[in-house]
C-alpha cells in the first residue's frame, strides 16, 4: 500500500541525486548484474548468427561486458543535458510531466553518464557523444 502523496519518481530521483558516487555506481552495477544473466542468454541465443548483431542496452555495464562478451564493443553517453532532455521527452521513462522529464535528464547527464563514461574508459571501451562520432568506430568492429 502507498502512503498518501508518495511519489515513487520523485522519490528515487532525490535518492539518486543525494547518494555519493560510491552507492550510485553499486546501485547500477546491482542491476545491471541482477539482470546479466538474462541479457547474457540473449546474447549467446545469436553466437552462430552469420551477420553482424548490435546489442544496446543501459544495462550492459563495461565491467560485465569485459569478463563475460568475447567481443569489442563501444559506449555512447550523449553530448549535452538539452540533447538527453530532449530524447527523454521522447520517450520518458519517470512519467510524463515536463518536471519529471527535467529530474530524469539531469539525473542521468550529471550523475549516472559521468559513471558510464569513467566505467568504459577503465575497461578500455572508446566513448562517443554521438551517434555521427561513433558511426566509423562500429562499423569497423562488425567489419
């Protein structure tokens, strides 16, 4: 049961905005690896696959993909907040108001793209703003 003017959006976004680095970076790692084993099956039902197959997904942490994928792959992360806003008003996953939009935005380009970023640079993953920057670097991996 929900208590009375509990918002479930507004209350993970202040969680996410107020947890140190450390806890956000293991809260995302703890889904991410809840979920690996799921995404893991996906990925090997396409081993015999004869094209090249493109897996994307925010849950495919470097960490993960480095001990577990036996292939390269990018990272993209977004160039600017108004860029993430904007795709997020799109297709919002907190809720429809401009005012949930705005908090999941500024979560995820000030606090969890920062970690993503760090992540895959650790694991020697290439990081790209763009789709247009990373269009090359692809293709010559599924070359």
């Amino acid at each position: 049961m929900r208590a009375r003017g509990f918002s479930y959006q507004v209350f993970r976004l202040q969680v996410n905005l107020t947890w140190q680095n450390v806890s956000l970076t293991r809260c995302m790692g703890l889904q991410s690896e809840g979920l690996w084993l799921g995404f893991m099956e996906k990925i090997d039902s396409y081993k015999n696959e004869k094209r090249p197959v493109i897996f994307e997904c925010v849950n495919i942490m470097p960490h993960l993909a480095k001990c577990d994928l036996g292939f390269p792959g990018i990272v993209l992360i977004g160039r600017s907040y108004e860029e993430t806003l904007k795709r997020i008003q799109g297709y919002p996953r907190w809720g429809n108001t401009p005012h949930l939009q705005e908090m999941e935005a500024k979560c995820f380009f000030f606090t969890e793209r920062p970690h993503y970023k760090e992540e895959a640079e650790k694991y020697g993953y290439p990081v790209f703003e763009t789709a247009e920057e990373a269009f090359q670097p692809a293709l010559d991996l599924l070359n």
